[in-house]
C-alpha cells in the first residue's frame, strides 16, 4: 500500500495550446526537464489555434506518438511513474457543502449530492472529490472535477502507448496550487485570490486556509501578435480586472465569505508593473509571484513558463500527497472498492494521507517507537516480578466454584449477595420494560397507516426516558425524485398524525445515504421522534 512512501523521483506532464513541458523532480529538486512548443500545423488547424494536443494532431495518432516519444528522450527523464496536470478545457470543477453527515455516510452523501451540480450523466463521466469537514459549522466542504469519459480515454491511451504509468490525473490550476504552497508563496491561514496569466489566456483560483473554492478559466485572445501594441495591453489588463471583481462577486454571494485576505498575481516579469492597478481598482493587498522565479531553469521561452509551472506542481505530488488528492484516472474497480468502504476519505485519500503522515512523522515514529520498546521491557520486568508471588498465593486461597446456576456466586457470602442484588436489577429492569412497552407498542401500530407507498421500515429503537423514537427506513422509486418526496411525505405523516406526536413533536430526518442492489437504488434514511422539552414522561393512554 505505501509503495510510493521511499519513491523520490516522478515526472509531471503538461499539454496546453501552446506546447508540452515535461518536469521530473527529485526530493522536492527539477532533476531533468523539457519544454517544447508546437510546431506543426495541419489543414484541420490551419488558421486557428488548436486548444490541446488532440486537436493539433487530429487523424494523426502515428506522428503524434512519434513527436513525444522525441520529446521523452530529448527529456532524458529516467522514470516511468508520471502525474498529468489536465488542462481546463474540458474539466468540470463544482464546489458546494453539505451536512456534517456521520463519516460512514461520507461517501454516499456526496455522490447523492453531487447530482444536482453535474449537467451531464454521472455515468459519462470520470470524476473524482476532495472535502474536508468543518466541525465548527458542523458541514463538510466538497472540491468536485469531473471530466467527460472521453477525453480522459484519449489521454489513458497515449500514455500506455508512450509505456509510462499515470500516477494520477489532475487540474492543471490545483498542480500550480500546490506548487505555490510548497515555495511558501501561500499561507494554510489565509484566504487568496489567485490569478495566473499569459498573453493567451488566464486562470483564477480562490482558496480559503488551503482549500479551493473557486476555479475559472478566460481565452485572452487566439493569438500573441495581437497584444503588442500598447493599446492591447491596456485592453487586456482592464479584462483581467472586471473577469477577478465578477468572480469576487460571484464567491462572496455563492458562498456568504469574509473578504480576501490577499490577492496573488501570477506572471512574466514584464507584468509585474499591473500589481499597482490590480489593487486599487479591487482594493485588495496584491503580490506579485514572477514565474522564472518559482523555478531556475535556464534557456526557455518565455510563452513555456506558465507551462513549466504546471508541470512541475504535477511533478510535487509525492512531496504533498494530501495537498491535492483528485485523481480523474481512477478505475471503475478502485470506485467500486470505495464504495465498499465507504467510511474512507475520498478517492486514494487514505493511502496518500498514510503516506504523508510517515513522510512527515517518520523521525518522530522512529523515536517513539524506541521509546515505547524500552518502557515496555521495564514495565514487564516490573509487573512480572510483582504477578508471581501473588499468582502463586491465589492457587493456595481460592475456593473451586460450585456447579449450580450461571451467573450465582457461592464462593462466598459477599458473592451470594452481590448475586442476589444482580438478579433484583434485572427484575426491576424487566417489570421497567413491560411496563413501558404498551406506550411505544401504540406508537409503532400507527406507521403503517402513515408509511406513503414505497417507504417501509427495517428496524427501530427507543428510550423510555425521555420517550425517543429512531425508525430505520427504505425509500423506492424508480424516480429519484419520487424516492426523496416520499421521505418528505413520511415525516410530515408523522408529524402531522396528532396522535403520534403529541409526546415526540420533534421528528427530524437524521441521516441518509443512496444504496444499490444491482440496477435498483434505494433511499436508506433514519428519522428520529422524540421530546427534547423538559417533562417528557409519556401521556397516559396515548
């Protein structure tokens, strides 16, 4: 499981409209790398720029394959084990919150959710999440990407080909994220707003004390030619400032957050001269982070560096695994084996966390395993130079028991008596229970009549004092929709049938989660009646 625990060395790729970049890190160190632009130009991209590789060699897999085979050796790269920093064209990133649900139901609870923030099928896509739960707020926060099965196919079989293994797939802007985490150029304390850009095109990113909220992607224009003169600059940094206000606008009422702590500007040092303008129009604290010096690389374009970026925070996955755990290239087997264990974190979150954890924590586990090995021998050194003589003094004392009723005491007087005082507590606790029962016993004669067709009921539990009530439930539909009315249905039964909750008023919905057998999905949800005023013994004859 912790195969990638003494792994040092992996390769990121990048493949944008402009080129490939190639970055493979050592220990945190670019070890090699290559950055290559197209060159190409066919009669189906002639006159436009192509968005992605794909589209620069359409019907052209052979010279395709060819051209980056070149460009892996050129490299000189020495491993086999890469991370493919998506490019946002085809993705899909939603961010929303949900109930702080019990850890089991995690999983379920997110894929039941994600369906109202995915326009297509979930079945078309390859998809993967990140959250984390706010216990203060009692909600879990969700980071969704998805891309249609596709693309994510196209990119599958390239890399096979190019016989290389896809440690993971990832959005390029979170591999940039990273990147800016392990230089120090973001605090986990803080809120950013962050822009990176080029002549071409630019991308925003809002995170808050770590976690992405908000991603967006803006084509510039389609070609470099056009920004030359000093008019064009001028147009695009007024873009770039109304595209940030109206995403600002945007995750502030999205999400009712507090303002920006920082906003981070991204780009060649020919720019850093907008930092100025960027805060007084926004009115935000504004940094200025020049590509070329989050990386020494000698001899590149300068239109390759944002790619280089991208490249290399995809290479840093093994220094933080649990940064960024999407993984748009997981197998249908490894979702399957995740639903199973649904009280796991997200995607390969639990090995990556493991790894991360023996990353950081290795000199201290070492050490305290030591310690822990020489407190134990002096413990058992101790206990058993004190166990022996008293082991040997029972065997001389005790009293065999005699064979009469399980349970019964007759070694001694205090046995007998502490026998009897038990089986008085199990009396008084039986007659309790009889004498109890005939008030929920009422209650449960009524579900039927208030259980809408489609619901039914597996189970349930209850306390006598205060009087509480869980009832463990199936919802079934063939409409999903028609699954979660008939929940709503049920509970508005319950709370409206005056002779059912007139000693439990409060009936709540207290959990849920989507199960499947086979083809067939079911709503599996418990509701929970019970009085929470004080006062709350039952009324007579109810």
């Amino acid at each position: 499981m912790l195969t990638n625990f003494f792994k040092k060395d992996i390769a990121g790729f990048f493949f944008s409209s402009k080129g490939v970049a190639i970055i493979q890190q050592a220990a945190g160190k670019i070890k090699n790398q290559l950055s290559v632009p197209y060159s190409i130009k066919s009669e189906e991209t002639a006159g436009i720029s192509p968005e992605d590789i794909f589209e620069l060699f359409k019907n052209k897999e052979t010279e395709m394959i060819a051209f980056l085979q070149k460009v892996i050796r050129d490299s000189r790269i020495d491993t086999s084990s890469v991370v493919v920093a998506l490019p946002p064209k085809d993705l899909i990133i939603r961010f929303f919150e949900m109930p702080n649900i019990p850890r089991p139901e995690v999983f379920a609870g997110i894929n039941f959710e994600m369906k109202k923030y995915i326009p297509f099928k979930i079945e078309e896509l390859a998809y993967d999440f990140q959250y984390r739960v706010k216990q203060k707020a009692n909600i879990i926060e969700v980071v969704l990407c998805g891309i249609k099965q596709d693309p994510i196919d196209k990119y599958i079989g390239l890399f096979k080909q190019l016989n290389l293994n896809v440690v993971a797939f990832e959005p390029a802007l979170f591999s940039l994220f990273r990147l800016l985490v392990i230089k120090n150029k973001i605090l986990s304390t803080r809120s950013y707003v962050i822009l990176e850009f080029d002549q071409q095109e630019a991308n925003i990113l809002i995170a808050e004390k770590g976690f992405p909220y908000f991603t967006r992607d803006i084509k510039i224009i389609s070609t470099a030619a056009a920004v030359k003169e000093e008019e064009g600059f001028d147009a695009i940094l007024f873009r770039l400032i109304n595209e940030v206000r109206v995403s600002l606008d945007y995750y502030r009422r999205q999400f009712m957050k507090r303002d920006i702590d920082e906003m981070i500007v991204i780009s060649n040092k020919s720019y850093s001269s907008w930092v100025d303008n960027f805060s007084k129009e926004l009115g935000l604290k504004v940094s200025f982070v020049a590509l070329n010096d989050l990386f020494k690389i000698k001899d590149v374009r300068e239109e390759m560096l944002s790619d280089i970026a991208k490249a290399y925070g995809a290479a840093l996955k093994i220094e933080r695994p649990s940064l960024v755990t999407l993984n748009l290239g997981k197998t249908k087997e490894k979702d399957d084996k995740l639903a199973l264990a649904a009280a796991a974190p997200s995607g390969e979150n639990l090995q990556i966390l493991v790894t991360d954890f023996l990353k950081q924590s290795k000199v201290a586990i070492f050490k305290g395993l030591a310690a822990g090995f020489v407190i134990f021998l002096v413990a058992y050194g101790m206990s058993f130079s004190k166990l022996y003589p008293l082991e040997k003094q029972l065997v001389t004392v005790s009293v065999k028991q005699l064979p009469f009723l399980s349970g019964v005491d007759l070694s001694s007087l205090e046995g007998i008596q502490s026998s009897e005082k038990a089986f008085n507590e199990k009396q008084r606790d039986f007659s309790k229970l009889v004498g109890n029962n005939a008030f929920f016993y009422k209650k449960v004669l009524l579900l039927s009549r208030l259980m809408p067709a489609g619901v039914w009921l597996t189970g349930l539990d209850y306390s006598v004092d205060p009087p509480s009530l869980r009832l463990h439930c199936y919802s079934y539909d063939v409409d999903q929709k028609t699954r979660s009315e008939n929940i709503n249905k049920f509970i508005l039964n319950l709370k409206g049938n005056i002779d059912f909750s007139r000693d439990m008023p409060s009936i709540e919905l207290k959990s849920y989660r989507e199960v499947n057998v086979g083809k067939a999905y079911y709503m599996q949800f418990d509701v929970i009646c019970e009085n929470k005023s004080e006062n709350t013994a039952p009324v007579s004859g109810v």
